[in-house]
C-alpha cells in the first residue's frame, strides 16, 4: 500500500500543474481525502517525494500547501518532540519550500516553519536537521516571522482560490470523528482569529472612533475569556492593534493604553514575541505626549511591563529607547532602564554589562555642561546619576575601570 499511495500522490500532484481550473480542484479533494485517511507520516513522505524537488511550481506549491495542512493538525509536539523521522523529513522540507521561487510555495513553507517555532525544542532541532547551508537564511526567516508574523497567503492563485473554494469539505470524507473535529477545530480558530484581528485593524478613514473603541474593549474581553487563541495567535493580532495605542484620535489612544495595562498581568511572557514592536508603539509619542492623561497611561504600561514580564526581555529595547528618543521620554527610559538593572544584573550580569554600557557611555559622552544632550531637549543629568549609581551598585570598582578606557571627556564626567 505505501508504494501504490507514493505512485498515486505523485501523479495527483503532477496532475495539479494543469491549466484546468477543475483539475486542480479535484487534485485538491483527492490530497486531502489522503491526508484524512492515511497516517500523517505517511502523508509527509509521499508529499515530499511527490512533489518537494518537482520542475513543475504548481507541483511544489501544491505539495507544500498539503505539507502544511499535515504540520497544522500535527502540531509542534508531535513533530519535534516525537520520532525522528518526522523532524529529519519535515524541517528540511519546510526550509527548501521557504526558499522556492514562487512566492505562494515560500508562503507555505514559511508557514510550516511558524507552526512549529513556538515549540522550546525548535531552534536545536533546526540546526540539526536543516542543511548547513540554508541554516542562515532560515534563521533569519524565523526571526522575521517571530518579529512580524505570518502574513496573509498571496491573494488571486490558484492554490489559494482553490483552498478558499473547499474551506470544511475535508469533515465529509473523514472516518475518523476525532481528525474530523480537530481539524473543523482549525478552521473555526481561524474564522475567530480573522474577527478577533478584524476588529482591532487601524481603518481610521473607515470607522469613527467609537468603532475603533469598541474593537479594543472586545480585544481586552477575547484576551480574558480565550486567551489560548489570542496567545497562539499574538503577532498577527497585536501587529493590528499597536497603531491603536498612538492613535490619532486621543479618546482611542488613551482606551488603548489603559487596556494594554490590563492585559500585560494576564499575557505575561507570551508578550515576548511582540515586545520589539510593542515597545515603540507605547513610549515613542506617548511619553512626550503633552496630554496628562495620556503620558500617565504609558507611564503606567511600561511600569506593567516590568513588574510581569521578564526584564531580560525589556533590557535591549529599553536601552535602544535610552539612547536614541528624545525629551521626556528619553529621561523615562533611562530611568527605567536604572530601575532593572538591579534586578537582572543578578541573572544576567555579562549582557547587562554588554548593553547597558552602550547607553551610559552615550550619555556621559554627550552631555553637556548644562545637562542636556545636543538636539534631544530635556535635562537628562539626573536619570544618567541614576542608572550610573544602579550599575556602580552592582559592578563596584569594575564600572570605573571601564569608564578609565573611554575616552577622556567620559572619564571626566
């Protein structure tokens, strides 16, 4: 039987290159009823024998569409936590998918590599099974989707319309109740995440503030009441909201920054793959903002950020804050990049060193006598005595043994 599913898989992915619309869509039934009514294992290796190393881009896109259905309703646990066989034969698929030249075939590739990033084996498991020579662009790839998200499927392709055309047919050709109800279970969390995204999406021209409003009051709600999907689902839902939280309009910006206060005690760490983009979207205007109520509230965020999430999270993005805003903002961020530095330099006292260094040699080497930094405005004197009086606390005689290499105008401050 495996050979005759290896020769029927290959010719229905050949098949998939043709020109008729109604072909690829019978081709399209035909794998999914497979994938429905083999083992995924099985699955996985006629996928990628049939279709992985094809001339044919309609095969490989194809092939790599089903690929990814299999990696979904397997998920991370089972691939990279299971036998080999899985993780040898799918990561190294999914990385010379992520790198084809049709960008639907990339898509899917890509997507295969974000359904299973979340899993803390991940990144081992990919320098071991995925060739040398791809591991860099990979790596990158993964961090792009870690920092940005997925991304919509490119629109008007075949692949696409076809898997639009056939959304919930997969349930009628299972025999097993269970696959059938996980995978109805997947397109359901899709249609909720799709809302969910929806209605924090930034449409200023479209929809009046007390829309926008709402939205946000439903994201707080969703992230109370179904907080597995908003976690599983947090760069794609966040990368919508973040233009909520400086919102031209003050009534929305204010309502964002008071229920992002709210949600940072109940998403914790999982903020972690949105805290680069999340970080600037709450202090780059708003703690300059000349609107009280406002720079309270980000006042407030940040502070949250630091009492529930882990500080080695915040360290570089605090420090970049530091060193390049301006205004009050600037001497906020100090600050607070003062404030947790007694903390984690007990954990993590080389990479403290390493970045937070950077920041007060910048700010010692650019003051002026009056205590203000050329073109940043503000008087910063008092928050550089702050964090340097945090780190000569933790360092001792070692800070001033480094300051005695910098330069001369440093050494005198």
């Amino acid at each position: 039987m495996d050979q005759e599913l290896d020769n029927t898989v290959k010719v229905l992915l050949h098949k998939s290159g043709e020109s008729n619309t109604f072909i690829r869509e019978d081709v399209d039934k035909a794998l999914r009823a497979m994938i429905t009514n083999v083992t995924p294992a099985r699955a996985v290796v006629s996928l990628i024998n049939g279709g992985q190393s094809h001339l044919h881009i309609a095969v490989r896109r194809c092939a790599a569409q089903h690929l990814s259905d299999v990696v979904k309703f397997m998920e991370p646990e089972r691939i990279l936590s299971g036998t080999k066989d899985m993780a040898d034969r799918i990561l190294p698929a999914a990385a010379k998918f992520a790198q084809d030249s049709s960008p639907e075939t990339r898509y899917y590739g890509r997507k295969m590599l974000f359904l299973m990033m979340c899993h803390p084996n991940f990144d081992k498991m990919l320098e071991k099974y995925v060739p040398s020579k791809d591991l860099p662009y990979i790596k990158e790839s993964v961090k792009s989707l870690r920092q940005k998200g997925l991304g919509e499927i490119p629109l008007d392709t075949p692949s696409a319309k076809g898997r639009r055309s056939h959304t919930g047919s997969v349930g009628n050709t299972r025999s097993s109740s269970v696959s059938r109800d996980a995978f109805n279970s997947a397109e359901r969390e899709v249609t909720e995440i799709r809302e969910i995204t929806r209605k924090s999406v930034p449409r200023n021209s479209l929809e009046n503030f007390r829309d926008r409003i709402n939205g946000i009051k439903q994201l707080l709600s969703d992230t109370e009441n179904n907080q597995e999907l908003v976690v599983g689902n947090i760069v794609k839902i966040f990368d919508a909201f973040k233009s909520r939280l400086h919102d031209s309009n003050s009534k929305v910006n204010l309502v964002a920054l008071e229920t992002m206060h709210k949600m940072i005690p109940l998403l914790r760490d999982n903020l972690s793959p949105i805290i680069n983009m999340l970080i600037p979207a709450i202090v780059d205007n708003n703690l300059n903002s000349k609107n009280p109520g406002i720079y309270a509230a980000a006042t407030n965020v940040v502070q949250a950020l630091s009492q529930h999430v882990d500080n080695y999270l915040l360290l570089q993005p605090f420090c970049t804050k530091a060193q390049f805003l301006n205004g009050k903002a600037k001497q906020d961020m100090t600050e607070k990049l003062a404030d947790i530095v007694t903390e984690l330099y007990q954990r993590k006292p080389h990479a403290t060193e390493q970045k937070v260094l950077v920041v007060l040699w910048h700010l010692l080497g650019n003051m002026t006598n009056s205590g203000s930094l050329p073109g940043a405005g503000g008087n910063i004197r008092t928050a550089t005595a702050k964090l340097s009086k945090a780190l000569f606390t933790q360092m001792g005689q070692n800070l001033l043994n480094q300051a005695a290499s910098q330069p001369s105008h440093i050494k005198r401050v």
